[in-house]
C-alpha cells in the first residue's frame, strides 16, 4: 500500500463525494464517480459539473461518472465510500462481492449505523472480511469550499500506516493539507458526535441565545465526545485535533454546516420534518441522535446535550425547555 495511488473510485455523488473526487481528479488521479442515481450519473457526464449540488464547478477530465457497479468496481483498487451513514451497510453489500483482498476501502462519511450504533469500521469488518487495509478521511471541510480548491486541511485514519499515507499524499497539494493517523475509531467518533452537536447549537442560536450559550455547548459538547472516547479507546490527541474539535468548531459556527441550519430552524420554532424538507439533503446529525444514545447507553457515558438534541427530534421536546433542563442540572465540578 505504500506505492502512489494512481486510480480511485468514489462512491456517492452527492456533494462531498463530488468535491473529494474534484480533488483527487485535480491532482492526477484518474477518479471514476458512481451514483445509484442514472438519471444524475447522465446529468454529470452531459454538463460536466454536479450543477444539483455544486454548480458551475467544472469536472476535470480526469473525473468521470458512471452509474454501473461493477465497471467502477474493476476500475481500481483503492474505493473511497461517500454515501449517508443510513445506507453505509447496504453499499457495503453491493462491493462485497466485487471487491478482493487487495482492495483497500476508505470512507469519508459522517455517522453510526441508525439502528445499532456501531461506529463504520465495524460495519465494514462485518461485510468486507476480506478487507484487510481500511481508513476514514474526516476532518473540518465544507464541500462547496474543497470543490472551488480553497485551503483545508484533514485527517486520514487507517488501520495500517502505509494506507494512511498514500491516501494522505493523494488529497494533499497546495491547497490542501493531509494529516495522517492510527486512530480510526477517535477520527470516527469526532465526526459523528459533533453534528449532534451542530444541531445543539444552531438550536440555541434560533432561540437567541447569543455566543456566550454557543460556546458553553461548543465546549462542554467537547467534553462528552471526550468522555465517550475515552471510555471507548480513542486517543485523546485525535478529539482535539482536526477530526474532533476542528470540526465540532467548524460545524457549529458556520451556516454552511447542514445541522447546524436544522438546528436554527428547531429553535425559531419549525418542526423537525419542515426543517429537513427545506434543507433538501441528508442531515447526519439528525439520525446521529438515535445512533449516539446507543452507543452511549452501551459504554455507560452520560451525553446530556446529545440527549436533549434527540428528545428534540423525537419526542417533541420544546427547545426552551430542554435548555432550561440542561441550566438546572445538578451543580458540578467541571473536570
């Protein structure tokens, strides 16, 4: 795995998938783009730019489409996995039999699987067993930012360093700054939680709460990503880097981030559904509630602003009032 990566295929040609594969393409990859979606594939081949989702953006020619699995399948052996975490397994499932032991299959997708909780990597030893080099690319990156090629950094995450490496070389160039790492559960979780988080606060910016009460759940949402990923072996150093705390930033203060706008739109009093409805695109953060209560409940940690985010979301728990429980919690040391 240690040698330059010279092909890619790229699974999801949604907004990230198509700025990741904008990067790749720009830096020499030939990067062959699936989408379950025909109709879009055809669309993106005839315009050359994903005029849906990032319009005006033009493809390189080392970027092409294609709506067949198996043809971008064969096209390489390194599979970057861009799709809701909602349907990780599924698209797992179609690769597993297209897929060999020289494959290496990476993700840049945000999320547990909705209904056990299990962090990606997991989902992925179940059914890609003959999956021997994997990783996970997160880190604070808005699509439209990376598709018009300003400065970013990331992380890359993978199971054996070589991986780690090759991946990190291929993103990276003057625009853009890869770091690498062995965590892949820390870089996982940091992704995961902090869109919970988002929706906390743009919640409580929709009900005008101003930036003290921002950065109160900024940085005690930190602390329960901390507490879980210590109680679940993630490095400590990974939840304050990049992957973790960068993006918790990132996604919480900026209206760019998709959970962050749902949860502007909870606290100026739309309902849950209206919310998504006007957004139009997947949400993580709004399955991540589910997913994260049960990963919570299963390591034993309290995360009681993500509680409150999803007693929002699915119990119809008013927002002032969930605000006003977490204020009146017990008193407490803050470490």
């Amino acid at each position: 795995m240690s040698e330059r990566i010279q092909s890619i295929a790229v699974y999801g040609a949604g907004s990230w998938g198509t700025a990741l594969a904008l990067q790749l393409a720009r830096n020499g990859l030939d990067v062959l783009l699936w989408d379950i979606n025909p109709e879009h594939v055809a669309n993106l081949n005839r315009q050359r730019e994903n005029a849906h989702y990032l319009p005006g953006i033009a493809f390189p020619d080392k970027l092409q489409c294609s709506a067949d699995l198996p043809t971008v399948a064969a096209f390489a052996d390194y599979h970057l996995v861009v799709v809701p975490s909602h349907v990780f397994r599924e698209m797992l499932r179609k690769l597993a039999p297209l897929l060999n032991a020289a494959d290496a299959v990476l993700w840049a997708t945000k999320g547990l699987e909705l209904e056990t909780g299990k962090l990606l990597h997991q989902v992925l030893e179940e059914e890609l067993p003959q999956c021997r080099a994997y990783g996970v690319v997160s880190g604070p990156t808005f699509a439209a930012e990376v598709a018009r090629g300003l400065p970013t950094a990331m992380t890359v995450a993978a199971n054996q360093p070589a991986l780690a490496q090759a991946v990190a070389a291929a993103f990276s160039a003057a625009n853009y700054r890869a770091y690498i790492s062995n965590d892949v559960l820390g870089v996982e979780l940091g992704g995961a939680v902090k869109n919970v988080l988002a929706i906390a606060a743009g919640i409580s910016d929709g009900l005008g709460f101003g930036a003290n009460a921002r950065v109160a759940i900024v940085t005690r949402g930190l602390a329960e990503i901390m507490r879980l990923g210590a109680k679940l072996g993630a490095q400590p150093e990974t939840l304050m880097g990049l992957a973790g705390v960068g993006d918790l930033v990132l996604t919480c203060t900026d209206n760019q981030s998709r959970n962050r706008r749902l949860g502007l739109a909870l606290g100026q009093g739309k309902s849950r559904d209206a919310a998504l409805a006007e957004i139009g695109q997947a949400v993580e953060g709004a399955k991540s509630a589910l997913s994260i209560g049960k990963l919570a409940e299963r390591a034993g940690v309290e995360m009681p602003i993500c509680q409150q985010v999803y007693r929002i979301l699915y119990e119809h728990l008013p927002p002032k009032q969930a605000v006003n429980e977490l204020l009146s919690r017990d008193l407490k040391a803050e470490f």
